[in-house]
C-alpha cells in the first residue's frame, strides 16, 4: 500500500508541478494577450481622435465654402444690378441722342427759312 501512496502522491506531485508550469507559461501568454490589447485600444483610440480632427476640418471647410458662396451670390447679384443700371443709362443716352437730333432737325429747317449758313453737325459716340 506504500507503494500506491507513494504513486499517488507522485501523481498528484506531477499534477501541481504541471499546473504550476501551466500557470506560469499561461500568465506570460495572458500578459501578452492583454498587452496586445492595449495597444489595439490604443491604437483604435488614437484613429478615433483622428477622425474626430477630420470631421471638425471638414466641417470648417464645409462652413467656409458656405460663405464662399453666399460671397459669390453677392458678387453675381451685384453685377447684375451694374449691368442692368448700364443698360439703362444707354436707353437713356440714345433716347438724348434721338431728341437731339431731332432738335437739330428742327431748328435746321428753321435756320434754312432764314437763309443763315449751314451749321456742321458732329454726332457723338457712346461708350
């Protein structure tokens, strides 16, 4: 009976030995899993930051095409309002333009009933 004692406590000798073992490699194994999982957490933190900075650049880019546009607007409408008082301006002037030279038709036909030389009449451009 000593003898399956003695086995049996060797048995149970080799069964802690061998856990022992196991837990010492195991926990090394575990370091290194919990290791490599913080720098994945770190690493996913830091693309987190990254697109979080993306975003607010994208977003002030977005606000400041917004203004770009709205600048362009003012730019545009403006320029039609100088077009359309140029247009104007240029009805007005050939409206004078045709006044006058009806004037001067007028008052031609008078100066020929009163036998005064002719007057040379020089026509004026517009620009």
């Amino acid at each position: 009976m000593e003898k399956s004692i003695k086995i049996i406590l060797f048995i149970i000798v080799g069964i802690v030995i061998v856990n022992f073992v196991a837990t010492i490699f195991g926990n090394n194994n575990i370091k290194g899993i919990r290791i490599n999982l913080e720098k994945a957490k770190l690493t996913t933190d830091s693309a987190l930051n990254e697109l979080k900075y993306s975003k607010s650049k994208l977003d002030s880019i977005k606000a400041d095409m917004l203004v770009f546009q709205s600048y362009i607007n003012n730019i545009q409408k403006t320029v039609e309002l100088n077009d359309n008082e140029k247009r104007l301006k240029e009805e007005k002037n050939t409206v004078k333009v045709t006044e006058l030279k009806e004037n001067i038709k007028k008052l031609r036909s008078e100066i020929e009933n009163d036998s005064l030389p002719d007057i040379e009449v020089i026509t004026t451009k517009n620009n």
